[in-house]
C-alpha cells in the first residue's frame, strides 16, 4: 500500500536518487533538506516513514530522530537512517534514539524498497 514517505538529506541528488526508487512502488515522497525543514513539514502533515541522513548542515539525523520521538504524535512513526556512516557506535547511537532500521550509502535501490515495504507491513493486531 502507498504511503507518503519524507527524505531528509543535504544532497538533492540523493534525494531524488531515493525519490525515483519510492515512487517505483507509487509512495509518495516529500523532501527536506536539512532537520528544521523536515520538522516544519511532518508539523504540517505527519509522514508514514521517515529517512534521514545523518550527517546535515544544520542538525545532525540522529538529533532529528531523537527530537520526533519527544513528540507523541511522531513517537510511533518508523525512521529509517540512510547515511555513509557504517561504524557500529554510531549504529548504536541512532538505535538509542529510536531509528528503526540503518541503511548504508551507496544503497541498492531494490534493498531500501524491500526496507521500506518491510518496515511499513501491518502488524496483526
């Protein structure tokens, strides 16, 4: 089922790297580039999923991740981290924040759209 995913990353061309393999399985995607940006927009309409870099301008992913899981309206909502960081203390930090999942860049498009699929199934009530 289509969901509407939000990206967060500084690079455009990641972004729509990512984009072009969501809206393959018709989600629709909304971009933000850095964490300010993507708190405005899930203040304006709460996203299934998010995906976040961690290593942006402004505030870094795993700041972002924490700072939705303080919000009860975004506690639940899954949060990816797609980032070149691959070091296990770092992996560790984004879990103690409350990222779902860790996805590594270069990413293999097939993979992230069987994360997300994954990560976006219906748990049996």
């Amino acid at each position: 089922m289509p969901a509407t995913i939000l990206i967060v990353d500084d690079s455009k061309i990641l972004r729509t790297m990512v984009r072009d393999a969501l809206e393959a399985d018709q989600h629709r995607v909304v971009e933000a580039a850095d964490a300010g940006a993507a708190l405005h927009s899930v203040d304006m309409m709460p996203p299934d999923l998010v995906i976040t870099d961690v290593n942006m301008p402004d505030t870094d992913g795993i700041t972002l991740v924490r700072a939705l899981r303080e919000r009860p309206r975004e506690r639940f909502i899954p949060i990816l981290v797609l980032t070149t960081e691959a070091g296990d203390e770092m992996k560790q930090r984004g879990r103690a924040a409350g990222a779902t999942g860790w996805l590594v860049k270069p990413f293999d498009p097939a993979r992230l759209r069987e994360t997300v699929r994954r990560v976006l199934k219906p748990r049996p009530a």
